[in-house]
C-alpha cells in the first residue's frame, strides 16, 4: 500500500527511514534542531522546516498518516531527576518541550489523518502518577482515534535493551481492530549483519534462535580519542564506589562483545558511561582502560542503515543517535499499520459495493 505522512520532531529521519521502507512518502518533515536538520539534509535531500509552534496547521499537506517521537527529556527517568533537581518543571509543566504533544493534537484536529504512531519513553506512562497519559490518550480518544498501546522493547533484533511506548491510532475502528503490534521475530535485521556472513545465515536461517549482541556492531579499528583518560575512568568507578556505598544504583555500563549494552541516551556525549567497552591492555593503553562507542557504532546500535551519513560532530552524532529510534523496531511497526489500513480499505469498499448490487437489485 501507499500512503503519505507526515514526520513530526523528525530528529534524523529515523521514522522516516522506517515508513518509506513500508510504501509511504513523506510530505512535510519538522525538526527544530540546527544540527539534526543537517543530517536530515545529508541524507534526505531535504531540509526540515523549524519550530513546529510556528507552522499553521492549514499549511502542513493532507496526509494518510502522522508519526513523531514527540520530545521525551520532560518524561524520562533521567529527565525527571535532572529537573526535580534544578527545581525545574518537567512533563506538561515543561513549558519548552511537554507541551508539544499539544501541537500534535492541533494538527490531528485540521488534517485528520487515517492513523498516527507516536514514541516516548516508557516512563511516560507512569509520569505524574499516570495523569500525563491520561491526558494524552483522552485526548487523543476525543478526536476519534482508536487506540493500540504497547512498550515494545528493541533488544530482540538490537544488542541494546531500549524499551519505548508505542501509540498507534486509527479512525476507523476497523483497521485498529485489525491492527497488533508486530511479534519481534518479525523486526528485520539490521544492514550491518550483512558484514559478518556467519552471524547473517545464523539469524536468516532460524529466526527465533538469533539473539543480538554488541560484538556485531564493533569496529575492528578504533581511535585512541574514544578510550577514556585516566582521570575519568578514575573518577567514574570512584563515584560508583561512592553511590554503591551509600545505597544507591549508580554505576557505568561495561560490555563486552556478548554483552547487550544499557540504552543508548543523548547524554552519551558527556562521559559515555552507560555504555563501555572492555578492552585489553596494550601500550597505548597498558591499563586496559574502557572506550566510548564511536558515533558509526551508535548508528548501527539504532539499527540505521550502513549507508546512513554521519555529517556532524561526535558530540552532536551522540546526541542524535541517542534521541533517534530503534529503526527495525518501527520498520515493522509500520508495516503492520500500512496492512492494517489496507487491509480495512479493501473490506469497506467490498461492503459498499455489494450494498450498491443489492440496492441495484
């Protein structure tokens, strides 16, 4: 089937990537970050409009389906503790990123497109005791979209453990009948198997044996710039030591090449804590000192395809992986939908074609 969307808090294009894949054509894309519309650029042909709170509805091109992983910093974990301790407001009270969910519903008022698929994290659907999904689902309800929910995690067809929220809409009740979240045996495998033949024939030949591991997605040869200083490593497994002393949860995530890695955050830039690989000693690095991911290896980590341009910083390609999209995860998903609403097509014009025979007759 082929149908149009449009591609909300675009990011980098990675819902992009995943509906195209699935028959669509994107008609209006929007990202208000500078560096992100770059990449997007780079690898797209086209540049994003801007801020979306500036964009009327009467100007955004009908379209059979809206997707956007709207901003999740005032939901998550992370976030949420970030701003509680600042004193900042965080979720709806956030007055630059939780209320573009807002503007989402101010599009689907106007354009009313057949079905919708947003993605946040999963905290968002215990945020403020529940009330800010609340919010969302009864108002999305109000404008007559039928609903499918479910935290779907990409560890099955990735080695990173990144569980998000999916809400999948449809107006036609139909077609939200028809439609279920795929089974992750059915999440394509990511380009970068390709490269490691063996692991390919193991994961085509039987499907529901194949178990990602971080191994796949290591670059043979890597800068000394992506091993930590002495200093830093240093100082993050004294802070471990620290919290683990006093109760608490923190430490950094070291892997090795069997390992699944922790998930992959926007603040990866900052120390690259969550996700560490181990290595062994050498002379540039006799204290076998863990390294950062590089930005290439974050791009296969989020399943983007081998021919994704990277066009940016490391700092910046950190930060747009990390807020990007699991892309085999909503590849399927897209999929399932684009059957979902065929498939509900097909059915309704066969009932009104035979009630116009039997009307006829």
């Amino acid at each position: 089937m082929s149908f149009r969307f449009l591609d909300l808090f675009a990011g980098i294009g990675g819902m992009r990537l995943a509906f195209s894949r699935a028959g669509g054509q994107c008609v209006f894309t929007s990202e208000w970050d500078r560096a992100a519309q770059i990449t997007y650029e780079a690898n797209f042909g086209e540049k994003p409009e801007g801020d979306i709170t500036a964009i009327g509805a009467e100007d955004i091109p009908d379209a059979d389906i809206l997707v956007g992983g709207f901003p999740c910093q005032p939901f998550s974990i992370a976030g949420v503790s970030k701003k509680n301790a600042l004193g900042r407001k965080h979720g709806f009270g956030d007055e630059t990123q939780g209320t573009l969910f807002f503007d989402i519903l101010r599009i689907l008022s106007v354009k009313r497109p057949s079905a919708i698929l947003l993605e946040n994290v999963k905290n968002l659907r215990s945020h403020d005791g529940g009330k800010t999904f609340q919010v969302i689902v009864e108002n999305l309800e109000r404008l007559g979209y039928h609903l499918k929910i479910e935290i779907v995690n990409a560890a099955s067809v990735l080695p990173q453990n990144r569980a998000r929220i999916f809400i999948a809409g449809f107006l036609d009740p139909a077609a939200a009948e028809r439609f279920s979240f795929p089974e992750s045996e059915n999440f394509p495998l990511p380009d970068y198997l390709k490269l490691r033949p063996t692991r390919w024939e193991e994961a085509t030949t039987d499907r529901s044996a194949y178990r990602p591991r971080l191994g796949d997605i290591l670059e043979k040869s890597v800068d000394a710039k992506y091993t930590l200083s002495d200093h830093l490593w240093n100082y993050l497994q004294a802070y471990r030591d620290k919290h683990r002393k006093a109760g608490h949860g923190f430490g950094f995530g070291l892997c090795g090449p069997a390992d699944i890695a922790r998930t992959l955050s926007a603040r990866y830039y900052k120390d690259g804590s969550e996700i560490l690989i181990k290595q062994r000693p050498s002379k540039r690095n006799p204290g076998a000192n863990p390294r950062r991911l590089t930005p290439n290896e974050c791009r296969r980590l989020m399943g983007f395809p081998e021919d994704f341009q990277i066009v940016v910083s490391d700092t910046q390609a950190y930060k747009q992986f990390g807020n990007s999209v699991a892309v085999p995860v909503v590849s399927a998903i897209a999929e399932e939908m684009a059957r979902s609403l065929a498939a509900a097509s097909r059915s309704r014009r066969k009932w009104q074609t035979a009630g116009k025979l039997a009307s006829a007759s």
